[in-house]
C-alpha cells in the first residue's frame, strides 16, 4: 500500500465521524431550537466522539464498516447533541 492509498483509506476511515461532527448542530438546532453550546465546540465534541466509536468499532470486531458501529455512531451523536442542548431541562 502507498503513502497515498494509506491517507485516502484513513479520511475514508474518519469520514462518517466528520461529517455527523458537521451535520448534527444543525440537526440539534432543527430538531431542539436555538441554544445549547457554540457550534464550534460542539462540531468537535462530535468529531472526538464519533472518531473514538469508529476506532472501538475497528478494535472490538476487527474491520471497519460494521452497521453495528454506524448504528452506535448515531446514538453518541443525538445523545451528545441533547446533552450540549441540556435536554433534561426541557
């Protein structure tokens, strides 16, 4: 494998990661209105924490790409995105 299809086969790695990091403040907005913590922070609590669900994913059941792990990809995000948003206090 090349330098080259090394690099391209880890954005795809963390591309999932990375694009719920950009998507779910929107969702949140949409979905629990305004408020909750600044964008910028929360688009990074989301990539931290979609990158570590990817990783435990790879090291857990041996390759990546499993449904199991882009299902629990999408539970950490709506739950850290109501918890940014207190949700519990609604």
């Amino acid at each position: 494998m090349s330098l080259w299809q090394l690099l391209v086969h880890l954005f795809h790695f963390v591309l999932p990661a990375l694009a719920m990091a950009v998507l779910m403040p929107c969702a949140g907005r949409w979905v629990m209105g305004p408020g909750g913590w600044p964008w910028g922070r929360r688009m990074s609590v989301h990539a931290f924490c979609g990158l570590l669900v990817l990783v435990a994913g790879l090291v857990l059941q041996g390759h990546d790409g499993k449904m199991s792990t882009y299902f629990a990809l999408v539970v950490l995000a709506a739950t850290a995105e109501w918890a940014m948003h207190r949700g519990w206090s609604r």
